[in-house]
C-alpha cells in the first residue's frame, strides 16, 4: 500500500441547528428538542465499526456506541484524550500494562448492563478476531499480548513492550463497544443489527433513503443528548446536496462541500449559514495489487509516488476542490505535527519535482519497466472527494500512462445471513471482503472500497458500469487530487 498524500483543509465545520444546540462554553446555554437532519453522500456496506473505515458508517451509526476513550471534541489541537466509558486509568511503571475502570450504571438500549466483560470482548475482537473476521484496525494493536476482566468494572490490557501512543489508538472513534453476550452467540451480528450504549438508540434504516435514531432517555451522561433525534439522509449527488441544504431540507453535510459549492450556499442563505474553518488530517491511499507484475516490484511503487507532484497538484485543485496544503501523518499545527524538514525527506513529498521524476524514470527503466507502459487505476464513485481525483495526471511524466475507472458499488460474494427487518435489514453493497488485492492495476482506497480475490467480486467489479473514465498521457491538470479534508456546510433555523 503505497500512501501519496496527507492534508491540512480548511474544514468548513458548522455549527449545526445553532438555536437548538450550543456548543459547551459559549454564552447561550443548551437548549433541548428537535430533529438534526444532515445528508450522507455515502451508505456503508455492513453495520460493524470493527471492520468499515468509511464515513457512510460512522456519520450515521456513531451515535448508537461509545467507546472507551474519546479524542476531548473541544479540543481544537485533536490530542488530548478523555474518558468515555472508561472512568480513568492507570500505567504501570514498566509503561506495559493499563488499567481501566469501567463507568458503573451503563445500560444499553436493550436495558442490559453493560461491564468489563463487554468490553474486553469488543477489544478482543478488533485486536484478536477469529480467521473469518475483519478487523480494520487490527495491525494498530499489534503491541497487545492480553486483554483481561478480572472484574465487572475493571479492563487490563497488556503490552510486550512499553507504546506512548497506546492511549490515544484507544480513542479510535471505530472501536464501537458491543454486548459480549450477543458476540458470543453470533460474531458477525453486529454486520447487520445496531445495538449500543449511546446517547441515540436505533429507530431505522431504509436503504437508499435515510437512517434514523432517536434520544436515549437512560443515557449515562446525564442532561444529554440535547436533540430529541437526529435523522441522515443519503444523498450521493453533490449538486443535490447542495439544494438540500439551500432548501433547509438538510441543516448540514458533515463530509464536505468544494469551494464553489461553500460560495453558493453562503450566498444563498446568508447568515443562516455558518462556516469555521479548522484543520483535518486525513488520508487516502493508492492500494497498488503487489502480487501483479510489474507491481510487485518495491522500484515501480516508488517510482509511482515520486511522480506525483504533491506540491503543484495541491494549489490547482483546492480551488476547486475540498483539499489545500500538503502535509504529514498528523494535524498541522498539533503537538504532533511532521516538521516540514522531515516531510521532506519522504519519498514524493520533495519540493524538486523534475529531480524526483527523473529519479522515477530511473527506477522504472530499472525494473524493466517499458515506455508506455498502461494500468487501470480504479477510483471510488463517490462525487467529492473521489471521483474528482487525478493523481494519474503526473504518472505520464515517467512514460506510462493510465486509465481511470470509478466502478459503481457491486454485489458482493458475502450476504447478510439475517431476514429483513428494521433492525437487521438485508441488502446487496459494495464488495467489502477480508482480503486486499485489485483485481488489476492501482487503486484509491480512503475509507471506502476495498478489494477481494474472489472471483465473484472481481466478476463484479469488472462488470460495473463505470462513472468516470479517463485515458491520461500530460502532466498534471487542474483537477482534484489525492490530497483532501471536508467542507461541511450547516443551516441555522
């Protein structure tokens, strides 16, 4: 997996509803009622937070789990971590075992109580999951040697050697807290049911047109949720979106707007509409199939990233799409931050463009790579940031060229096993399977597609009518790129 490109983006982040929720320290205190309504360019292919990485989950779903620590959300550096279903926590000396006290008085929607035992489940089953389980974020916890409930109110993870960044990769807003009794009866019923300790518990899902959750009057956290409900709307297209919100049938769109779509929306409903810019770092990856020739050849996936002119490529497209500075592996401007000395350093990320091609075109003709060598690279039919996209545009510089295709979601080989329903409702996706290999050439993956080698899949990728197709043989262009963060846009009423 090779990565081309981190960002910082002016986050256009609004408050939504601003006279019915503030935010914690302003002037005007909470006020309670009504229905949030953002739209969702996106829908998931299975319920499970485990395993999805995309925004077309967690928008919509987040709001039914918590997790056992959380990222502090009036935090405007995104680094200090806070408790959430866990009370507090210890560190032995040696930096290898934490202690969490579980919060007492926890129920989730079913009235059940939730205790140490749930959680070490949940973790188990991200860090350790069984061969037939995905687990997104499994490598993170590769540090883990044990997880143990020596009593309902008391987690210990055990580490072979000391991590600093162990704490926060428990803030990962993913690792949705689920019941162990039901994962133990059924691993995979969380792919297809939601269930959780939320501050919002499960009303319904209607594919294609909405998900909605309403209050949890027993929640912990005493005096929320504020809103009585919340209620998401897919809509792919980004132009109808942008009607939703200028006809304040939606009060905000979390994933993000382009530039010219912030400008309308502003203009149309003045100041109804509220925009704060803020940094995200986010990430998207160019997933290239290692096991096909000449992709197997570490000289070609170098060459490939050291084409791309992250620099020049950044400037043309933020003005018209929802990306803006090159940047590192965190926030800029946070504690964390890469410097721009070592950024540097990383192959593809140096300010010499023409030097660091010819060093491609070296490594190609190396690898036995010939002039004019051709590759499909598969892109994400999702309107922004996706299909946009063009990081293609800089490879011809190295004497190859690329075909972009964007396949619409196909059937997948793996079903949900449950009847129809309000809570477990069957239905096709996007082919989402364990394994991680492209059925030819490159890839994008940022939350979203991922890859199988089964043939059923495959079959339907390469059947999918296509959304976008480009034969690319100049240099870059003003076209959106690898590089990107949201522009979300709200309404107040």
């Amino acid at each position: 997996m090779v990565k081309w490109g981190r960002v910082r983006m002016p986050l256009a982040l609004l408050v939504a509803l601003v006279a019915l929720v503030a935010p914690v320290g302003a002037q005007e205190r909470p006020r309670y009622g009504g229905e949030l309504l953002f739209a969702v360019p996106s829908e998931s292919p299975s319920y499970d937070g485990h395993q999805e990485e995309t925004f077309g989950l967690i928008h919509p779903v987040a709001p039914h789990y918590n997790t056992l620590l959380r990222i502090d959300p009036f935090d405007k550096s995104g680094t200090q971590v806070v408790p959430d279903l866990a009370e507090s926590w210890t560190v032995s000396k040696d930096g290898r075992t934490y202690t969490f006290r579980v919060r007492t008085g926890v129920k989730f929607h079913d009235g059940s109580e939730l205790t140490a035992r749930d959680v070490k489940a949940s973790y188990d089953k991200i860090v350790f999951p069984p061969a037939s389980i995905a687990s997104r974020r499994k490598g993170a916890y590769a540090n883990v040697e044990a997880i143990e409930a020596p009593n309902p109110t008391t987690v210990v993870f055990r580490l072979k050697w000391p991590q600093g960044s162990f704490v926060s990769s428990l803030a990962s807003p993913w690792n949705w807290i689920y019941k162990a009794d039901i994962l133990a009866r059924d691993m995979r019923w969380y792919e297809t049911n939601v269930m959780g300790t939320g501050p919002f518990a499960f009303v319904e899902h209607v594919k294609g047109s909405h998900w909605v959750g309403k209050k949890n009057p027993n929640y912990w956290d005493k005096g929320k949720p504020y809103l009585d409900g919340y209620r998401a709307i897919f809509i792919r297209d980004s132009a109808a979106q942008v009607s939703a919100i200028r006809a304040e049938r939606a009060h905000i769109q979390f994933r993000g707007f382009s530039p010219a779509e912030r400008d309308t929306l502003v203009a149309a409903l003045g100041t109804k509409v509220t925009v704060q810019d803020s940094p995200w770092d986010c990430m998207l990856y160019a997933t290239i199939n290692h096991e096909k020739k000449p992709f197997n050849d570490k000289r070609v996936r170098r060459a490939l990233t050291l084409a791309v002119d992250r620099y020049e490529g950044s400037q043309a497209i933020s003005k018209i799409a929802i990306v803006r500075t090159v940047a590192g592996v965190q926030v800029p401007g946070s504690p964390f931050a890469t410097l721009p000395g070592d950024l540097e350093k990383l192959a593809g990320y140096g300010h010499d463009i023409n030097k660091s091609r010819a060093e491609a075109r070296r490594l190609l003709k190396e690898a036995g790579v010939p002039d004019g060598f051709s590759f499909t690279f598969k892109n994400r039919s999702v309107p922004m940031p996706y299909e946009p996209r063009a990081i293609w545009r800089s490879w011809p510089a190295t004497g190859t060229t690329s075909t972009s295709r964007a396949p619409r979601p196909g059937v997948c080989s793996r079903k949900p096993a449950c009847p129809t329903g309000s809570r477990s409702p069957s239905r096709t996706g996007p082919c989402r399977c364990p394994t991680s290999r492209w059925a030819s050439g490159s890839s994008t993956s940022g939350g979203g597609w991922d890859s199988t080698s089964s043939r059923r899949c495959r079959k339907a990728r390469r059947g999918s009518p296509t959304s976008a197709a480009a034969t690319s043989r100049s240099p870059w262009t003003a076209s959106a790129g690898t590089w990107w963060s949201p522009t979300s846009t709200s309404t107040s009423s």
